[in-house]
C-alpha cells in the first residue's frame, strides 16, 4: 500500500490546522467561522498545557458495503482556533464534521505553507480495529482528523474524516468517525 498519498494529505490537513487566536479552552463555545483570520502561534498556547480530558476514538465508517481502515494513515488532532475552524470549512465544506473523497480535500488545499502548524498536533496510531486515544488533553474543542482506505479486497476512493470534539470537565469523550 502506497503511504505517499496519506503522508501528503496528513501534511495537507496539517497546514490547514492552525489557528488565528481564539480562546480554545472555552469549551462548547465555536468561535465564528473567520476565512481571512491570521495565523497565530500565540491562539495554540491553550493547546499545549496539560490537561485531564480525553478522546477515545473509533473508526466507524463505510461505504458501498465496505468497513474502511486507518491504520496506514494514523490519526491527528488539531486545536480549534478561529484560523484552524476557517481552514475546516475551506477544506471540508464544514466546521462540525464532513467525509469526502481526499482527492477533494487535496485540491482545496491553500497553497500557503510559511506557519509551523505541526508544533500544535497531536497524533495518534490507529489499532487494527480503528481504534485511537489522545490523553493528557486540556478542556477545549479539537478537530479529529484521518485518511481511512477500504479494507481488502474492497476497492473506493481514500476518504478525509473529520470531527469537531470539544473536551469538557476533564472527562473521556468517545467518538466515531
């Protein structure tokens, strides 16, 4: 299996994880969707303290009767900030959750590439089951963000997931992609 096109999307959805300097850690609350508003490493210090809450994930999707995996591409999460949440509905059409074909996502892909968005992710491996975890996460909300690809010998088209989690009172959140 040819990991390039999940490393590029990873890189992609990277670039678009960042965010503009909305207060993230407070929880529930979706800061408006701003396009235009500015990369700021500053908006990501919330992000990066130590927190008690976590996300413990599933993937969960399918189609055309095919269980989709994500064990080549793993897992990443990305805290919201007002950049962060524009890129979510420049790349996926929405802010909350979407599944598209990668190829879409790709192609919407600004071409900017100057911010260090990298530093602000947390990844996760996906088990044979799709199963992952983030633990040690500060109260806030969070893009949960992968590459699945049809489990053999099924054959589709590699699709970006994404969801919104928001992380609230230091407790385990579950959620399926």
């Amino acid at each position: 299996m040819n990991l390039r096109p999940a490393l590029a999307l990873s890189f992609v959805v990277l670039a678009g994880c960042a965010t503009d300097g909305s207060p993230g850690p407070t929880a529930g609350a979706a800061p408006p969707a701003a396009a235009t508003a500015a990369f700021r490493p500053a908006d990501f210090a919330w992000s990066t303290t130590a927190g008690a809450g976590q996300i413990d994930g599933q993937l969960a999707y399918k189609a055309g009767g095919a269980a989709y995996n994500c064990t080549a591409s793993g897992v990443i999460l990305t805290p919201e900030t007002l950049w962060v949440r524009g890129r979510m509905q420049v790349l996926y059409n929405s802010a909350s959750g979407a599944a598209l074909p990668a190829d879409e996502v790709r192609r919407r892909t600004p071409p900017e590439r100057t911010q260090d968005y990298s530093t602000f992710i947390k990844r996760a491996k996906c088990g044979p089951a799709g199963e992952f975890s983030f633990t040690g996460l500060p109260d806030g909300s969070w893009y949960v963000i992968t590459v699945a690809r049809p489990t053999a010998p099924a054959t589709g088209p590699e699709m970006a997931l994404m969801r919104r989690v928001t992380v609230k009172g230091g407790k385990t959140v579950k959620v399926k992609l």
